[in-house]
C-alpha cells in the first residue's frame, strides 16, 4: 500500500518536529518508496515552516506554504487532490499534534478494505503530554465517533481513564479529523461535486477561491475548521462507506477544544461551532433519521442554541446569519447526495 500523510500546520512550531520523527519511521513502510509525507502550511506566522524546511531533506517529503490560511477543510483538501493524482492508495489525515506510536499507521492500514466498504479507519487516541508522550494513567481521547439520535456526535470515551472499554475492533459512524486513514477509492467517492456552486463560501473566505479547481473537496470548505469530520462521517455513511475503529492503532493527541471548555475558546471557534451544527445537519439530515432526531435534534436542540446565542453568547450571532447565506448550497449537497 502507497500512503500519503498528510499534515496541516498553523502555528504549530511545539509539536511538528516530534510529529513527523514519528511518522518518518512507521514500521512496515519506507519513506519515498511506498510512504510520503506533505506538509501543508497555512500561512503561520511562527517558526513552524522553518522547522518543517530542515526536516524536508528526505526522500519522499515535501512542503506547501499557502499565502493565506485555508482551514482545515481547504488545506487537507489540498491533500486529497494529491492523492487522487498521485496514485496512492490512502491518505492519513493527520494533526501537526498527533504522535504515532510505530505500529499504527501498518495496523490502521491492513482493516483499510475498500472493496469490502471500509474507507476509513480510525485508531486509538489517547491524550497526550506537550511533547505528544501518552498521559500517565492514559487517558482516552478518542476511541472513534458516535451520532446518537438527538444528532449529537462524540468522540467516544474522551476524557476517560483507559481501562480497557473500547478493546474491541468496530464499524463505528465515523473519525476524528485529527488522525483518520482514508481510502483513495471513498475519497473520490465521496468528494463533493465541482458542480456545487461555492460562491457563498467565497463571499465568506475569498482565500478559498484561488487555486479551487486544485482541491478536491473531501471535507466541505464552507465548515473551515470544526466538525467538518462528523459532516465527512456522515456524507460516507450515507454513500455507503464505513469506518472501523481499530483498538490496536494507537496514537496520542494533544487535546484543545474540548466542550468543557468552550467558556474559555476565543469566540471565532464557538462561532464556528454553532454555523457548523446547523451546517452538520443541513448536509445531512432527513426523515429517515426517525421522530426523536426530529423533535429533539432539530426541533429542541436547535432551538435552545438559537436562544443560547440570542441572550448570552451574542459574539456568535453572525454564525446564524452565515447559516442562511450558506443554506442553499447545504442542501444542493444533499441533494446531490440522494442522486448518487
């Protein structure tokens, strides 16, 4: 199997050198023969690109600096086109803040089965030390991505002592974005169409409109950052892919947003948060979810965070307003979706 890792940094200067020594010698593969690595960078204004130039000096390694910041969505979309073109059988969407134990990338990739609608894996993540060490007792980060019927998803025994509760391999909804091992055959599946008009999102990001066409939009550009990995969980499974969860990859992730914390997040990413739950469900969402995810998801839920945003969280009123700038195309996604 030809893997291509593929990393996007922001200010990441405290963790991408122990990142990619990591990556750089997973047992199983061989760096510029069947395992590449491309850095993208989104403009960060600390040392990141410098560290990154010095590591740059082996076969199969390479670096793109963006002049402005892409997101996550448009970044790693810059992967995905370069996986599709380059002929690699899989991408390893991966955090500058993830830290790879060596067997993880050759576990994840052998329940890699496209043929039998395994697109995705998804590993073991376990909360990690500044310098991507695992905490001591280990700490669950995540052990794959659940959706329950209210139209919630988790990351499954985040913040949890690992005691051993999810040692079971599984098709679960989906992964988190931090460390997921994606098919090439479900990311050209399961890309959203150029057909697809992106003006709104341009309106809102005019970064995104240079250099479109040489994306392949894997996770959808309008979300930017936050949750688009739920959206890409749910538009596979709905295409008819799965994802496993393997137990015995492991890997270790420094952990920031978390919802215990949103008090304290700077309040663009709240903002992205609330515009990317309606987004989320825009996308995706119908009848055949079932009366509960109708009273309680759409109807309940969405109501107490249109309230919540109203009376005390007013920072993040403009996400409601970019809900209906961007609600037309959330539905021609859809509906492009139900055709295929």
């Amino acid at each position: 199997m030809k893997v291509l890792v593929h990393l996007v940094t922001w200010n990441s200067e405290a963790t991408i050198r122990r990142c990619l020594e990591q990556v750089f010698f997973q047992e199983g593969f061989t760096l510029g023969v069947d395992l590449f690595v491309r850095i993208t960078d989104n403009a960060s204004t600390d040392s990141t690109v410098s560290i990154v130039e010095r590591l740059c000096n082996r076969e199969g390694v390479s670096l793109c600096v963006n002049e402005n910041n892409l997101g996550f969505s448009g970044a790693h979309n810059q992967g995905a086109a370069l996986c599709v073109e380059g002929g690699f059988d899989a991408m390893l969407v991966l955090n500058p803040d993830v830290g790879l134990s060596q067997q993880c990338l050759r576990t994840m990739a052998q329940e890699l089965s496209p043929q039998d609608g395994i697109g995705m894996v998804s590993p073991k993540l376990l909360r990690a030390r500044s310098d991507l060490g695992p905490i001591i007792p280990p700490v669950l980060d995540a052990a794959g991505m659940i959706l329950t019927s209210a139209l919630r998803h988790f990351d499954r025994g985040s913040g949890e002592v690992d005691r051993g509760q999810f040692e079971t391999p599984e098709v679960v909804f989906g992964g988190t974005g931090a460390c997921l091992l994606i098919a090439t055959e479900c990311i050209k599946s399961v890309a959203i169409p150029k057909r697809i008009s992106d003006a709104a999102v341009w309106g809102m990001y005019p970064q995104l409109r240079r250099d479109s066409q040489d994306r392949l939009q894997l996770f959808d550009e309008a979300f930017f950052a936050y949750r688009e990995d739920a959206d890409l969980a749910w538009r596979s499974l709905r295409l008819g892919w799965r994802c496993a969860y393997e137990p015995h990859a492991y890997a270790f992730h420094v952990r920031v947003v978390t919802p215990e914390r949103r008090s304290i997040l700077p309040a663009h990413l709240n903002r992205l948060g609330v515009r990317n739950r309606f987004l989320l469900q825009l996308n995706n969402w119908d009848l055949s979810h079932g009366g509960r995810s109708l009273m309680v998801g759409i109807l309940w839920r969405n109501l107490l965070v249109v309230v919540a945003v109203l009376v005390r969280e007013r920072e993040s009123l403009p996400a409601l307003v970019d809900v209906v700038k961007l609600w037309a195309r959330a539905r021609a996604i859809y509906r492009s979706i139900e055709k295929a």
